[in-house]
C-alpha cells in the first residue's frame, strides 16, 4: 500500500527542486504560487485511487528595462523558449520523484501554457509572467 501523504511529500520536494533546476539554467527568477492534485481514478471501484492529477502555478521574474511592445515580447518568447525544453522532458514516477525522460519516449501527460503576463515599469522585476504546469502521477503495482 502506497503512503500517500509520504507521495505528496515527495511532489512538494520534487517541484521545488524542479523550479530550482529551471532558475540555475534559465537564470529567471521563480515563485510556486499554488500547487494542488485531484484524484485519478480508471477502475470500476472508485476507493481504488490511480494516481494524481497534479497542478501547480507558477510565476516567473525578468527585469525588462525598455517598456517597448517587442521588448516585453522577446523577453516573454526568451522565458518560454527556455521552459519548455526542461518541463515537456520531466515527470513524478508513482512516488512522486522527479525524473528525466532518457529515451525520448514521452509516456506522460503534461501541460504547460502561460496564464497570465504583467509588466510595471515601477516594480522591480517588471515582467510578472504566470504558468500552469500539470502532469499525472501513475501508480503502478509493482
């Protein structure tokens, strides 16, 4: 029987080590802002659980000086250009550790799109840029 508070445990570190991953390469500040599952379910008795659907928003950071119309969109294309390549290759095994798909063979479910972008000239950073992230956690029987 899977502990599934020790599970989400695990996804909490993992998405913070992910995050962390993302700044060191990307060098664009981060914020995880909510994170939360919904329960996946396919058999026939809804007590068995199958896995997590899991969420998490995300904020990134840039210093945009000029307030000019391609500026801001070259950065926003700079901050995405850089994300996916990390998160469409990334997935939680069953116990909610991350790893790295090796093959090329993406067996996972994820999703990645921006939510929502801000800029004021007056905050440091300017540009506020908001993702959602999702992928499953399968729970496979061993």
């Amino acid at each position: 029987m899977r502990n599934l508070d020790e599970v989400k445990n695990n996804v909490k570190l993992s998405t913070k080590a992910l995050f962390y991953l993302i700044e060191a390469q990307t060098g664009f500040k981060s914020k995880i802002t909510n994170l939360e599952y919904t329960d996946l379910v396919f058999t026939a008795t809804p007590h068995d659980l199958d896995g997590y659907e899991y969420y998490v928003t995300v904020k990134f950071y840039s210093d945009v000086s000029d307030p000019d119309g391609p500026v801001i969109g070259n950065t926003i294309a700079r901050i995405q250009n850089s994300l996916y390549p990390i998160l469409k290759e990334m997935y939680l095994d069953g116990d909610g550790k991350l790893k790295r798909e090796e093959d090329g063979f993406f067996n996972h479910d994820n999703f990645f799109y921006v939510k929502e972008v801000t800029y004021d000239h007056e905050r440091e950073p300017s540009l506020e840029m908001t993702f959602n992230f999702g992928l499953n956690i399968y729970f496979y029987e061993d």
